[in-house]
C-alpha cells in the first residue's frame, strides 16, 4: 500500500520475515531506497527487516496501535480486578455491564445527567460511575489517567505530550507498565507517528474486511480461491 495515492499493492501468502524479505527483494535497490517511510506496528521482528529492505526509511508506529495497546491494558486491568470481585457488587456492575465507559476521552463522558445503568439498576451518570469504581481501584485509576493523557498526545498531535507521558511514567504493577514499557522501545517511531500524516488507517479497513470475506465464507480451504475472491471484491467491490 503506498501511503498515497492509497494503491493497494499486494496480499502475500504468509507473514514471516522469509517471504515479506522475498517479496520486497524483488523491487531494485533503487526503488528501495526511495521509501522515506514505513508504518508498521510494534512487531519487533517486522522493525529488524526495515533497515534491511529500505535503508533510508523512518519507521512510524501507526497511530491506531499505539491507543490500541492502551486500551488493552486498560481491559487488561479492569478484567484482573472483576475476577476478585463479588459479582453482586456495584463495582463489579459497572466494570461488567458499563466497560466501554473506560475507555471513553474523559470529555465525552455524561457529567449532568443521570441515566438507568442495566445491570446496576440504578440511574446514575458515567462521571459517577467510574468514580465509584475509582475509589476502590487506584490501580485502575491511575491507568484511566495515563490513557486520558494518550489520547490528548494523539488527538492535539503532540510528540512532547507523548514523550513526557512515556519518560515520566512510574511502573505501578500493571498491565499498564508493559505496554508503557513497549513505547519505550518504539519511542523513535512513536514520536515519527505524531510528525506525520501516515498511518495504516486504509490497511486495517482491508484487513477487517478480509476477515469478513473469510468468516462470510465459512473459511477458505484453498488459499487461490482466497486469493481470487480479494481480487474481485478489490476491484469491483468497495473496501
């Protein structure tokens, strides 16, 4: 996929290292060298072929994995806490039947008006609802906050918001430690995915997409079949 104009490419049979090696040794070095940019996720063996295949590209940490990883902390944590709980218990209401409250931009939460929570039975606002879970999970407080802070990074397209976020961080014995962890390791192209203005948006729409051919399917026993049924629906469908 060329970041633009959005031409799609190719669909190889496997993602090892071997063939995606293979595949992009088959354009002349010349052609190689020409590529400023690669965005890729934080596939640490994907990173190691970058320099390798294009010598003179920056490698940008698509900005979709980056919250991504965030938000599977926060899931990560939240459900580690649920399983301690009596699930009889107003927390354990709010983090089973009102999760994606979680993960909502803190602005764009219900403040004023309270509303009937299923599960809870009660009426009650977002605000309140994850404050009351709050007060008895700090741990989960305190990745709600960090995540807030990302998703300002991203949505301000900061990379000295991103980067203070990172290199202040405090580990805490959380899921949240290993995906900050991760970040360090990628800081570089982080950093690049905030410069930018590319990102695998356009990808990860085919590869949804992809998968609803497969599942529509019941699976593809022959990968050619597969293969041709991408092809038409590239070309005469909508992706």
């Amino acid at each position: 996929m060329y970041a633009s104009p959005d031409s799609f490419m190719e669909i190889l049979p496997s993602r090892d290292l071997n063939t995606i090696r293979s595949y992009f040794y088959g354009f002349s070095l010349r052609q190689r060298q020409a590529v400023t940019h690669v965005v890729m996720d934080m596939n640490a063996s994907y990173a190691t072929l970058v320099p390798e295949l294009f010598p003179n590209a920056q490698i940008v940490i698509d900005r979709f994995h980056i919250v991504q990883l965030m938000t599977r902390a926060i899931n990560t944590i939240r459900t580690g806490i649920q399983h301690l709980l009596d699930k009889h218990s107003r927390e354990y209401k709010i983090m089973k039947n009102g999760w994606r409250l979680f993960l909502k931009k803190y602005s764009n939460l219900e403040t004023a008006h309270r509303k009937y929570m299923r599960g809870l039975n009660e009426y009650i606002t977002e605000e309140e609802a994850i404050t009351l879970v709050f007060k008895s999970f700090p741990v989960l407080e305190a990745a709600y906050l960090v995540y807030q802070e990302d998703l300002e990074a991203m949505d301000k397209r900061s990379p000295e918001l991103i980067h203070a976020l990172i290199s202040t961080y405090k580990p805490v014995g959380s899921a949240m430690d290993v995906t900050i962890g991760t970040f360090k390791r990628n800081l570089k192209g982080i950093l690049e995915s905030l410069r930018c203005p590319w990102s695998n948006g356009k990808i990860e729409g085919i590869n949804r997409r992809l998968k609803q051919i497969a599942r529509t399917a019941y699976g593809y026993q022959n990968l050619g079949n597969y293969m041709r049924r991408i092809r038409i629906q590239m070309k005469y469908g909508k992706f």
